[in-house]
C-alpha cells in the first residue's frame, strides 16, 4: 500500500553551519575585528544548540573577539596601536 503523502524532509538538513560560524568567528576575533568575532561565535552558538553538537568553537570565538577589543582598548588608551591615527 503506497502512502497518500511523502513523508517530510529531514529537520533542515543541509543548515547545519555550526562550524562555519565557529571557524570564521576565530579567525575574525583574532586577526580584525572583535565584533564580527562575538557575532560570529554567537551564531555558531545558536546553531550547536539547535542541532545537538559541540558549543566550543562558538565559545572561542567569543572568547577571541573579547580579548582582541580588550586588546585594542588597552594598546589605544597608550598609544601603541599602529593603526589609524
């Protein structure tokens, strides 16, 4: 006997960005800019929660994105930061 309906498709399959997010708020935290960093770390965050997995990469991330404006803070406040100025 055939089912009247197909059954539905897997809870979003194929969205699982954890890692990209984890990953990309690493590298962002550590090299530029802190604030993409948090966000970043906060979405891979998000996803980890909703598809069961590892919230490390998420921590780091917003873990480096603290530590890189605190960083910039301090290099700033002594005039050492060989940004703009």
């Amino acid at each position: 006997m055939s089912a009247p309906y197909a059954p539905p498709p897997p809870a979003a399959a194929g969205r699982d960005r954890t890692t990209l997010w984890g990953v990309l708020g690493i590298i962002f935290g550590l090299l530029c800019c802190g604030i993409l960093g948090i966000i970043f770390g906060y979405l891979s965050i998000r996803d980890a929660r909703r598809f069961g997995q590892s919230q490390v990469l998420g921590w780091l991330a917003i873990a480096f994105g603290v530590i890189n404006i605190i960083g910039s803070a301090i290099l700033r406040a002594t005039g050492n930061y060989p940004g703009w100025r």
